[in-house]
C-alpha cells in the first residue's frame, strides 16, 4: 500500500483535515478527506481501497444494506443474516467487516453475502449497480443518529476529538462529520428509489423495527424473497432484541484487542442503547426546536418523511406519507 512508504505517509497527512465548531461551542474532529467526502482518520489508502471496491464483482445473491452511520446497520445485518440462514443463531462476526467501503477482502468471501455501505448509490461497486442487487436502505430519526454517533466517532483515538455535545451537534448540521450530511444522504437515496423504480429497494426505519419487529422482519424476508415461518421470524426478533444483541456481541468479540486498538480505552463500542429517545437526554429544548427547523426546511420536498419530526405532538414515530407509500412491500 502507499501509505507503508514516505511518500503514502505524506500524501495521507495531506487528507487529513480538522473541523472546528462555530463560534465558542467547543468542538474539534479530525477525518481524511477525498473527492470532498470524510472518512475515518486511521483509514488506510483510501485511493487505492476505493479503486479495488470499485472492482468488487458483485452476484444476484448479493443484499447490500445502505445507511447513514449509525443508523442501525449492525443491528439490521444480523437480522438480515438470520433470515437468509433460516436460523435463530447470532452470527459471531463483526457486521463492520462487511462494509463495502471500510474492507474489502472480508466481503469477497463466497455468496450469498450481506454487504454494507454508508455510500450514496453511485459511489458503489459498478456491478452491484448493475446487477439491481437487493438493497435495503436504513433510515433512522437523524437526531439519534447524531447522539450515536457522538458516542461513537468521538472514540476513534485519530479523530482527536477535543469538545462537549453542543459542539458536535454544530459539526453534525454542518455536514463536518464523517460520511459528511445524513440530509444529503437520504435525499439522494430517495432520488435513487424515485428515478430506478426497477431497482429493488426496501426502505426500513429503524424506529418502525423498534416499535413492531415482527412485521418489519417479516416485510423483510417477503423482500428478500425467504420462505421463514412466522415463528422464525419471532424468535430472529427476540434473539435481536438489543439487551440480547449487546451481551452475545460482547462476549464474542467486544475484548478483541485488534478490534478495538483505533479506539480509547481499546475498546470498540459495539452497541450504546439502541432506544427511540434517547437522543431526549442530550438535546435541549432550543437545540431541538433548531433542529427540526432545519429538517423541515432541507426535507420539504422529500415523499417519505420522519412523524417524530414532521408531527412530534403524534404517539407514532417511524414514517408518515406525504403522498402514496410507494416503497418496495409497503402493501405486503
């Protein structure tokens, strides 16, 4: 790789670069730029890495589960490896080494695969693109989001994170976080689902699983084309649960030292909470009200949208439609 070289070393300090909160919030996160998207600090040859995914040769079996970070995506691929195996057995693996972007020898592994990405559509594989692998697109209450991935990309010892929340929700809404802007993200992924309606994409929120997991799986598996019986698909959503999801992971690999080296106190935090609102604990009342503003303005022409934000004064959380669901087994 270039970066074992001088020259890797130098053109990798060059990617790095150092947000600042506004004003006298205190907040300061490090990440490694390329073609104007941030990516983890101590990620390794970006240029190279991404050119190699782009060569990914990618099969009809393949499911590829698209999310914003810290949207679910460990969660939803444990689920997803459940129902294709047909089995009530946690996988002991770490759902992060599927990731499209972040390692790519662990996913060209034998299909069928459950891949992940926190990619916009054109930035992945070429050939998952033209294949019209299955893809589920997760989306969860982006203040959630937010306190999630303050917990998270705040312990990656290269980010060099030096603040408080308010300075990190600053640098949330102002798209100077890694993986850049969850508005953008599911804007584009909306676009996507409206422009290719050929293409097979599931929409899932996160909050809609919390709230009812036996439909959302089983809307799932009807996607994905399995034949799981109901009582499967019961005891995949009690064996996720998070309580359950956390102590299996945990024991398995959550004290893996090689795991968890890029992060403080070597540790790698694999599950926080994994609740509706907690994110109720961190924001203020000012913070919020600001908040779904800016949602309401950069959201406003999207068809599917978040009711916890759109009409927080509802006992429903999840998706309200502005005009006709039209997602993919929305009528299933």
């Amino acid at each position: 790789m270039l970066e074992n070289g001088p020259m890797g070393s130098y053109l990798s300090k060059r990617m790095l670069k150092t947000f600042v909160a506004d004003g006298d919030l205190a907040g300061s996160i490090t990440v490694k730029e390329y073609e104007g998207r941030y990516f983890p600090p101590d990620m390794i040859d970006i240029p190279s890495h991404l050119k190699r995914m782009q060569l990914f040769d990618a099969d009809d079996s393949d499911v590829i589960i698209c999310a914003f970070p810290k949207s679910g995506f460990h969660w939803i691929w444990d689920v997803v490896t459940m129902l294709i195996n047909n089995t009530s057995n946690i996988s002991k693996e770490l759902p992060g080494k599927y990731n499209l972007e972040l390692g790519v020898r662990k996913v060209e592994q034998s299909p069928p695969r459950v891949l992940g990405s926190h990619l916009y559509y054109e930035e992945l594989p070429v050939s998952i693109r033209q294949k019209k692998c299955k893809i589920i697109n997760v989306i969860r209450d982006p203040r959630a989001v937010a306190v999630s991935s303050y917990h998270f990309f705040t312990k990656i010892k290269e980010s060099k994170w030096t603040g408080s929340w308010d300075g990190y929700l600053n640098l949330f809404l102002n798209s100077k976080v890694l993986f850049n802007d969850w508005f953008t993200h599911t804007q584009l992924w909306e676009r996507v689902r409206q422009n290719n309606p050929s293409n097979q994409i599931f929409v899932l929120f996160y909050e809609d699983a919390l709230q009812n997991p036996f439909n959302e799986f089983k809307r799932l598996a009807r996607f994905l084309q399995l034949d799981v019986k109901d009582s499967m698909i019961r005891t995949i959503a009690e064996q996720t649960k998070f309580s359950n999801l956390q102590t299996f992971k945990e024991a398995a690999i959550g004290h893996n030292p090689r795991i968890g080296s890029s992060f403080t106190g070597n540790k790698y935090p694999l599950y926080r909470k994994g609740t509706e609102d907690d994110w109720k604990s961190y924001f203020t009342l000012h913070q919020n009200a600001e908040f779904e503003q800016i949602y309401k303005e950069r959201m406003q022409y999207n068809k599917l949208q978040l009711k916890s934000i759109v009409s927080p004064g509802s006992n429903d959380t999840g998706c309200v439609m502005c005009v006709e669901d039209t997602r993919y087994g929305s009528k299933l």
